[in-house]
C-alpha cells in the first residue's frame, strides 16, 4: 500500500500563502487518571524525520527517538497540559482545547495557521483561536500533526511513569492511567489517588 503524503496538507496551505503553520494534537483524553497534554510544532518543509507516523502507531522505542529528533529538527515546539482537577471542573472537550491552544501559545514562533487534529475545535469553556483546520486523523495526514502526537504522547507517558514512582500502588507506568482490568481493580483496592478524573470514576 502506498504510503500517505505527509507533507500534502503544509504544502497545499504554503502555496495558497498560509504563512507559518503548525500542527497540533492532544494525548490522554481517554484515561481515568492524570493530565491531558497537547503539543504544537512547526517544522521546516520536507524536514527528514525517519519514521514519523501517528504516535498509535509507532513503538513506545521508536516514540522516544523521534521525541528527541522532532524538538532537534522543528522550527519551534510547544508542549502543555490541563491537569485532572480542571478537567473535572470544565469537561474534557473543553481541557482538550485548552491545552492545545495553550501549546500554540507556547511556541516562540507565532504561527499564521493551525492544523487541529480531529473535528472539534470547541468546548463549552474553551476552543481554538488561532486561524486553523480540523483534519480527521490528522496525525497519519500531516507531518506537523505527527510531529505534535509524538511529543504529546511521549511527554504525557513521561508524566505517569513519574506519577508511578509517587503513588507505587496504582501501577501507573504500565496502564499510564488508562481504564484498564488491572487499573479498576487498583481503584478498587485503595480509591482514587490525588490525580485520578473523579468525573471519569463515576461507575466504580
């Protein structure tokens, strides 16, 4: 099977004189513990980064050798994060938004334009400001999406194998929070620790 051009959307935008674009995705929406992060990233057209694809589909080994190489090689790079308080305080559509926005901001490079990935673009208490496209699947469509779910999903990973060493007895490094068979019997041992979405717990 033909490989997806990458580069098609960045290049389709440059020459309708998009400007600056970057790509932005979020990791951990789904879990029942922890932040979910988002990170925006603008790289130099037709950069050589060996393997990138959607961070789903790229081994936890291969993830942390392109985290390393995207934040070398882009132009700019921007991670943040909305912790599991405010998520249950607003919702998670809206801590999504939040934090990808807040990544934009971060970059030191202001970009014109955003590739979003996904459909959504707004929440009841936040949405995305910069001029953008949603693109369905964006992170196996864009190289700047790509770039964005790598450094999401290695910097969110990171961030519950710290969460493992301070709370040992949920075993955080090996679902990284997510709602798995082992987790909800961890839940169910000991309750929720300080950083579990109590609005994500309500069928305990």
């Amino acid at each position: 099977m033909e490989k997806p051009d990458l580069w098609e959307l960045e290049r389709s935008l440059a020459e309708q004189g998009a400007g600056v674009v970057c790509g932005c995705d979020e990791a951990g929406a789904g879990p029942l513990a922890g932040p979910v992060y988002a990170a925006a990233v603008i790289l130099p057209m037709g950069v050589d980064l060996p393997g990138l694809n959607d961070s789903k589909q790229v081994s936890p080994k291969k993830r942390y050798v392109l985290f390393d190489l995207i934040r070398e090689r882009a132009a700019a790079w921007a991670v943040a994060w909305v912790d599991a308080e405010e998520i249950d305080r607003t919702d998670i559509l809206s801590a999504r938004m939040k934090a990808m926005q807040l990544a934009i901001d971060g970059l030191n490079i202001r970009p014109d334009f955003a590739l979003i990935d996904g459909n959504r673009d707004r929440g009841k208490s936040a949405a995305i400001t910069t001029p953008h496209q949603t693109v369905v699947k964006g992170d196996s469509r864009s190289a700047s999406i790509a770039a964005a779910s790598i450094l999401a999903k290695v910097s969110r990973d990171r961030y519950m194998e710290r969460a493992a060493e301070e709370y040992p007895q949920y075993e955080f490094a090996r679902h990284k929070g997510y709602g798995t068979k082992l987790h909800y019997e961890l839940l169910r041992r000991y309750g929720p620790s300080p950083i579990h979405r109590r609005s994500f717990l309500k069928n305990l």
